[in-house]
C-alpha cells in the first residue's frame, strides 16, 4: 500500500471513529493483532473502541481536526486539535467546560492496516480547562 493510502486509513478512522462514532467502519482498518501503545488505552481494537466511545461518552460534540499529516515508509504521524465540551463522566462528574488540546499520533501499517499505534494527548490541558487540575502559577492559559 501506498504512503497516501496509509494516511487515508487514519483519515477514516479519525472521521468515522472519532468524529462520528461509526465503530464498526474501524473494523477494517485495523490489522488482526493490532496493539495499542498510548498510556491509559485498551491493548486491542476492541478496546480501542470503547476508549473512543467514552471518549465520545464525555465530550458528545468531541470533533477532531487533522492540522497536519506525514507519512515515510510504513509510519504515519498527525497532528491534530481536539475540541468538545465535557457532558459526561470524565475523571469525575461532567463540568459543563470546553476543552481545546493538541494531540499527535504515530500509526505503522502493514498491507493497508494499522498495526501499532502511540499516542500523546495533552492531557494536562485538559485537566486545567475541566477545572479538574489547578494552572501552575505564573502561567497563562
């Protein structure tokens, strides 16, 4: 598979997974034995669903951008900014805040599917916009 069909896969599953809680449209886009690497996540694809639906659960209006993409060989970086408003449970009761955060991931592929995954959330940034984490002083949001 091609480095330009590699990034629309993880197109697919930003789109559909994330922004449109189509679970089953992920099926093929992961490989038999995917693994999960990011802190925090479910090891399988199975998993990795419910962690979306969560996800989806605590943020209903949860829409990722895709600010940039690079690809070489069987990797695919992406770069991306995360926006929702916290309506559900989330590390307590919802707070009815928004959120806004940067997030960038790495997938490798093989024939077509992802294999690996790792993942890097700013999740303090979200704590402190929740209201769930107090900002260090002398810094400004």
């Amino acid at each position: 598979m091609s480095q330009e069909q590699n990034r629309e896969v993880l197109r697919a599953v930003i789109e559909e997974g994330f922004n449109k809680g189509n679970y089953d449209a992920l099926d093929p886009l992961f490989a038999p034995g995917y693994q999960e690497h990011q802190f925090g996540l479910h090891k399988t694809l199975e998993g990795f669903k419910r962690d979306i639906q969560y996800l989806r659960t605590a943020f209903p209006d949860l829409h990722l951008t895709i600010d940039d993409m690079a690809s070489d060989g069987d990797k695919v970086w992406i770069l991306m900014t995360a926006r929702g408003t916290n309506h559900g449970p989330f590390m307590g009761p919802p707070t009815g805040q928004s959120m806004e955060i940067t997030v960038m991931d790495v997938c490798r592929f093989e024939n077509g599917q992802i294999v690996e995954h790792w993942g890097v959330p700013d999740r303090f940034a979200v704590l402190i916009q929740l209201g769930l984490l107090q900002q260090p002083a002398g810094q400004r949001s």
